[in-house]
C-alpha cells in the first residue's frame, strides 16, 4: 500500500485493514456470492447444476421467495444493474414465456449447450456498459446502492481505491476486478446469509 496515502489519510495499514473489513465485509461477501452464482451456471454443461441450486436461485430474486419466477421479477433484478435489458432481451431469457418454474429452468439449462466462458469476466463486462474496459468508484457506489449492499460513502472512496485499483492507474480494470474477487476468499457461512 501507498505510504503517502496512509499517512495522508492518517492511518496506518492494520487501521486500513480494520476499516475496510468493517465497511466491506458483507458487500464483499454478497459480490463474490453472486460471482459464485454466475460460475456455478458456466458448470451447467458438466451437469453440475441440480434443481436445488435452481430453485435456491429462484428464490433469492423473485419477490416471497418463490421457485417460480415471471418476466416482471426478472427485469426488476436485472434493474439493479448497469445494463439496460431490452424487452426482447428479457423475453429471450425467459424463453419466450411469461413465467418459468425451476422444473423448466432446471431442463432448459442443463439441455442447452452454453459455451465455456469466465464468469468473472463475465460479471465485468456486466458491470461494464459502456465498454470501456474499466470501471469508476461510482459504478460500484451505484451497485452496492441497488443490490442494499451499503454506502460508499466518501471517506472511503480513496481507501476504495487504494485497495481495489491495483495498478494504480485510477479505475478499476479486469485485471484489478479479478485481483478483488480472488483475493478476498468470504468465510463459507457469511455467504449463505
């Protein structure tokens, strides 16, 4: 870590560390759950994927927690990030109906053949609307608002970026992006919240 910033910021690196276990620990937790989530879905096509996982899936974005899941519920989800969804999109990913069970969900998954790709590039480019390559602070302050994670606030933006911007270049690029996912392993139970 930087000294000057340290200093300038009046902390010491363990203080730093403290902070941002505190400030981030559950916003973490809850990004590399999701993360986890699109990597679990790049299994499909091992059959690693089970009807439980669907229907967990299921219940964690449609309103009552319900294993079913209608258009609607899925663009008030997809809302929550960057991209913007066309309707045709959304009917594409409910394939053509306007609700879907995780029965159906289950078989179209596991009968449809998903090429192999990186789910954290994934997540990136996600997040990444624009195509830029990078990501701000304010990308993530948008994010952690709409999924409730909790605030950025702007006291913390430098320690944000301190310690998500690895290089040092002022954005958060692939690279930084997957540095941050596989350096921050959550604890099993934390996760599951």
């Amino acid at each position: 870590m930087d000294k000057e910033a340290l200093d300038k910021n009046g902390l010491n690196e363990k203080e730093v560390q403290e902070l941002l276990k505190a400030t981030s620990e559950k916003s973490m937790n809850k990004i590399i759950h999701e993360t986890e989530m699109l990597k679990s879905q790049a299994q499909v096509n091992d059959m690693n994927i089970d009807l439980k996982e669907v229907e967990n899936f299921l219940q964690e974005i449609s309103p009552g927690q319900r294993t079913t899941i209608e258009k609607s519920d899925l663009k008030r989800y997809l809302e929550k990030f960057p991209k913007k969804y066309s309707p045709k999109e959304i009917n594409f990913l409910m394939n053509g109906q306007k609700e879907m069970d995780a029965k159906t969900l289950h078989e179209l998954l596991t009968t449809t053949s998903i090429e192999p790709f990186d789910p954290i590039e994934e997540a990136f480019k996600l997040l990444d609307v624009e195509g830029k390559g990078f990501l701000t602070v304010d990308t993530f302050k948008t994010i952690f608002s709409n999924l409730g994670f909790g605030e950025i606030t702007p006291s913390d933006e430098d320690i944000f970026k301190e310690v998500a911007d690895f290089d040092g270049d002022g954005v958060i690029n692939l690279e930084d992006f997957k540095k941050i996912l596989v350096s921050y392993q959550a604890p099993e139970e934390e996760v599951k919240e």
